[in-house]
C-alpha cells in the first residue's frame, strides 16, 4: 500500500474560467480511510479524479508515497475505483464482472479463478457468481463494484460516493462493510461523499472541501469540536451564529469577551491560531445546541443568554424545546423531567471553551458558500 500526496494541485474547466481544485495540499496515510467531505459541486469528485489520473492537473504534482505519478497515465498508477452508479456490464455475469480487470491483464485462468473467489467472499458475495447484474439488489449490484476495484489488489482504493444510490438502512449496512474490509485489507482508501454523518462514521480523517479548497483536515471529533472557520462550523452538525463585537482580549486566559448586539456578553475561543483579532472587532460566536444547559452547570466560566421558550415536544426519553433569542430561532434537546412552559423566559448556559469565535471577515456559512459547478 501507499500514502497519497497532493502538492499545490490546481485543476480549472472552461478555459481557466471554472477553478475545481484551487492549490490543493492533502497527504493521505498509507492505509488511511481519508474522506474527501463537502457540499455538491465542491470540486471533491475533481481530486478523487485528479488521483485516479482520469483527469491531469494544470499545476502541481501528485505522488504515491515519493515517486511522482502526476504523468502516469490510469492504468499505470494501479488504482481501483467504485463509481457512484455501479458501472457494471449488465451482459457479464457476476464472476464476468470481477475478472474483467483481471483477464485485460492477461493472467492465467487458475489464477484469475482463485483471485476472483477469494474477493466475492470477501465482500460476502460467495455463491453468486452465475447471477446476471440485473438479478442482485442495489447492494450487492455495489458489492460487485466494489468486488471488481479490490480483485486487482490496487495500491489506492476510490470510492465516489457508492452508496448515495442505495436506501438509508442499506446505506448503513454498507457503511460497516466498508470499514470491515477495509480494515481487514490495510489498503489506503480515499472516499468521497456530502454526506456528514458518513463521512464521520466511516473515517480516520476528513477533509472539508468547498469551491475547490480544502478548509481542514482533521479526525471527524478535531473537525466537530475544533471547526477552523464558519464554513465548516455550519456545514458539520448545528451551530447557532451570534454576532457581536469584542470588548477585551485576555491573553493569560485566552478567553476572548464579547458584546452580542443585544447587550449581552460572551466568553469564547478561538479555534484557528491563524485569526489574530483586537479589541472592537466585529466577530461572530459559534455555539453547538448539544453544548447548551438549561440549567446552571458545574463548568467554569460559562455564559449566560436569556430566551424565550416557543414550543416544547414531547418525544419520549427527551423534549425537543424551540428557542429564540432576539429573532434568532433555534432548538436543544432536554430532559423530560425539566419543567418548560410555552411562551416563557428560559436560561440557557454556554461553556465558555464551547463558544467558538470567528472574525467577522472569515464570514463564509454553508448556505451561502460559492460552488463550482463541476
């Protein structure tokens, strides 16, 4: 197996006017499960390709572990790649199928035969091979795919979104397969996908990718806990963003106060060391719902936000309660034995090392981020 190196990629569609990847920097670990995460349109697909050597990069290099394949045609770089949409040849049996990259290299049948046994039980898929693509359900239509990307015994394994097409409790089936096999084979593997939950479930790290730019890379609980900017602060789990200005930089502490626009003061921190902010700064506060107490916890400093109690939802081992805090609307999770009534004053409770802090500058949310189309 390898490690994957992206150096300073660059990749641009319509004459330069279109930019997919924008200097990319990523090193994938030999026998990583490294996920390439972000909104539709991102450019993520673009680098899966750029690494597969299905597309060639206008600027910059990308190695398998030190030798430079930036040039190497696909066939030469020994990748196995599962598309979104299965590409199976719907006239070849299964067994046709996996053995087709087997038989363009011209191996001996005895052998061919063994590798190709050895996968389909691998991927659970043993018995099966007189059966035709159009008689196997949609994920063992995509446990063929992916049958025919490991046969070949690649040094890299891509995954474009393979299980996007299948329903959600498939999805989470395949998810554990994933991992099983990927696990049990140590092959570095580089996935790409939007959704969040998957990429935080199936990865050793993640990448977030927006208008061609990798924002961070990190293990799924370093990029939950720690976002490095709004982007990816609003696109993983569920932020409430409160403006306000900062009154004072306390440099001992590292705790930062700020002025919401309603009068209130916070205390937070900065998750990215590369901000450098002063006093009178417009800055936005990144609070996570699930960060919120609703009554006074044991954790010092913390802040304090009044709200008004809009609706409350009994949903059996919690209560979904609906908050708003001077027009910002939002909702937590309690305990259904905490007494709420509609309409209400409510206190909530922030930890102040749970208030993250962005400059105002940085201000780049999910919703309202610029993709390319590509």
């Amino acid at each position: 197996m390898v490690s994957v190196t992206l150096e300073n990629v660059t990749k641009t569609f319509s004459g330069g006017k279109v930019i997919a990847a924008d200097n990319v920097n990523l090193t994938i670990k030999d026998g990583e499960f490294f996920t390439l995460l972000g909104p539709s349109g991102c450019g993520k697909t673009t680098i899966l390709r750029l690494i597969a050597g299905l597309y060639y990069p206008d600027k910059g290099h990308i190695y398998f572990d030190d030798v430079d394949i930036t040039e190497y045609p696909p066939y030469k770089r020994n990748t196995g790649m599962v598309f979104q949409s299965y590409a199976l040849w719907p006239h070849m049996t299964v067994f046709d199928n996996v053995a087709y990259g087997l038989k363009i290299r011209k191996l001996p049948r005895n052998e061919i035969k063994r590798r190709v046994k050895e996968t389909l039980e691998l991927v659970k898929l043993e018995g099966l091979e007189n059966r035709m693509p159009h008689q196997l359900s949609g994920g063992q239509q995509q446990r063929v795919a992916l049958a025919r990307a490991l046969v070949i015994e690649p040094k890299v394994l891509l995954l474009d979104e393979p299980l996007s097409n299948l329903d959600a409790k498939l999805r989470i089936e395949m998810r554990q397969e994933l991992i099983r096999i990927q696990k049990e084979l140590g092959i570095t593997t580089i996935y790409v996908t939007h959704d969040q939950e998957e990429a935080m479930t199936i990865s050793h790290r993640v990448a977030i990718i927006n208008a061609g730019k990798v924002k961070q890379v990190g293990t799924p609980r370093e990029i939950y806990e720690r976002p490095k900017s709004l982007f990816v602060a609003d696109f993983i789990g569920q932020c409430i963003f409160i403006s306000g200005k900062i009154v004072d930089v306390d440099l001992n502490s590292g705790y930062i106060t700020v002025t919401t626009s309603s009068g209130e003061k916070l205390l937070g921190v900065l998750t990215n060391e590369e901000y450098s902010v002063s006093k009178n700064d417009e800055v936005i506060c990144a609070i996570r719902p699930e960060d919120i107490y609703v009554q006074k916890p044991d954790i010092e400093p913390f802040n304090k936000l009044t709200t008004k109690i809009r609706h409350v939802t009994f949903l059996g081992k919690h209560n979904q309660v609906y908050l708003e805090y001077h027009g910002l609307a939002f909702q937590l999770s309690t305990n259904p034995n905490v007494s709420l009534e509609e309409n209400k004053n409510l206190t909530i409770y922030i930890p102040a090392k749970e208030t993250l802090i962005f400059p105002k500058e940085e201000e780049e949310l999910a919703y309202e981020a610029t993709k390319i189309a590509i």
